[in-house]
C-alpha cells in the first residue's frame, strides 16, 4: 500500500490536460469522474474493469484528494 503523499502524486494538475482539472497521472481520467463512480455505487474492482489504465492506487489517491479538499474551512452547503 501507497503513503498518503506518494498517492497524492497520482494527482496530476496540468493547464493543457482537461482544463486544468485535476486528473490521475495525466491520463485524461478526472478525479472528479472517479468520485462520481464510485459515489453512484460502482466498487473499485468494477471501475478498474471499465477503466483498464487505472490502478487501484489511482482509486484510492482521488479519494484521499477529496478527503484533503474536505480540510478546507467552509463547507458547501447542497440544497
């Protein structure tokens, strides 16, 4: 298993990349689009079957970058 920082490596931001978003290990993959996956109910193992350049690192990186970006110190409040 990766430590926390060498995850976060997985996280790539580059301006010439889907605009800027951040994305895993600069392959076009948003995290953001990984969060929805697994927010919609798919597990890690159907992800990486759909998605065969993923790693379960990457998984888990998106993650633990959400989990850094929920430090921040307003909360966004949904309707």
């Amino acid at each position: 298993m990766s430590g926390p920082e060498e995850l976060l490596r997985r996280i790539t931001l580059d301006p010439e990349i889907n605009h800027g978003q951040p994305t895993l290990r600069g392959l076009r993959y948003p995290v953001r689009v990984i969060l929805e996956l697994l927010a919609s109910g798919m597990t890690p193992e159907e992800i990486l079957e759909d998605y065969p350049d993923l790693e379960r690192e990457d998984i888990q990186a998106a993650l633990l970058y959400a989990a850094r970006l929920s430090e921040v110190g307003a909360v966004l409040r949904v309707a």
